[in-house]
C-alpha cells in the first residue's frame, strides 16, 4: 500500500505544477499577443493614412483651385471642376480612408507651391490621433502625421 501512495502523489503533482506555469506564463503571453494586435493596427492605420494622402494629393494635381481643365460654366451637378478652397481635396483624403478614422482624421488645406501651375508642387497633409483597442497599459495618445508633395504635371 504504501508504494501505490507514493505513486499517486507524483501523479497529483504535475497538475498543480502545470497550473502554477501557466499562472507565471500568461500574462506574459497575452500582453506579447495584444502588442503585436496593436502593433499591427498601428501600423495599418498609418499606412491608410498615408495612402489618403498620395490620394488627395493626385486629386489635386489634377483638379486644383487655378486648374487650366476649369470650364467656364458649371457641371450638371452644379459644380466646376475647379476646387477654389481645397475642399474636394480634403473629401477625397477622407474618402480614401475608407472611413476607418470615423471624423478624427484632420486635413488641412492643401498648399500648392508657388502656385497651380505645371512644374508647381502640391503638398497634402493629415493627421490623426491613434488610441489603442485594448488598454493594456496605459499609453499617451499617439499623433499620426502623413504629408504627400507630388508635382504638378499636366
């Protein structure tokens, strides 16, 4: 009797030791496991954002505030294909996010340097504030900057 005791102990054992492991090893996995979430999610929301960017800013080559394709009266729709303040510019940067970043992306008014003519260049900028999904540990808010310069060609 007394050796199938002592076998029955070193088979209890392992289930507690097991336990206590996988107490130690957890947490240390699933903060790996969210940080490489939030890596991920960081890096695609500036990816995204920088692609709104190159977006708008091919827009405005195009279709810029002194554009020479301005016709002299408006389209069906009522507009000109003239953008005299940006804004089309600004829509098609938050149009191109997919409506990922919800209102929290800003667009300021794109600059065309020295102005909208061929050989000019036309920068395009945004921002955003990225917050993690899952507040694991507490992180400041973290500003995404994206700006686009392309030359205006045509």
């Amino acid at each position: 009797m007394k050796r199938s005791t002592a076998i029955h102990r070193r088979r209890t054992r392992p289930r507690g030791q097991a336990m206590v492991e996988f107490a130690l090893v957890a947490p240390v996995f699933f903060l790996l496991m969210f940080a490489i979430i939030e890596a991920g999610r960081f890096v695609y929301y500036y990816e995204l954002l920088n692609h709104a960017t190159r977006e708008g800013a091919r827009y405005a080559i195009v279709n810029g505030s002194n554009s020479l394709a301005c016709p002299s009266g408006p389209m069906p729709d009522g507009r000109t294909s003239c953008d005299l303040t940006g804004e089309r510019v600004k829509d098609r940067v938050r149009n191109a996010a997919f409506g990922a970043f919800g209102s929290g992306v800003v667009v300021p008014d794109p600059l065309w340097q020295p102005n909208n003519e061929r050989g000019s260049t036309v920068t395009v900028s945004a921002n955003y504030t990225y917050s993690t999904l899952v507040p694991v540990v507490p992180l400041p808010a973290i500003t995404v900057d994206a700006e686009s310069t392309l030359v205006i060609n045509n």
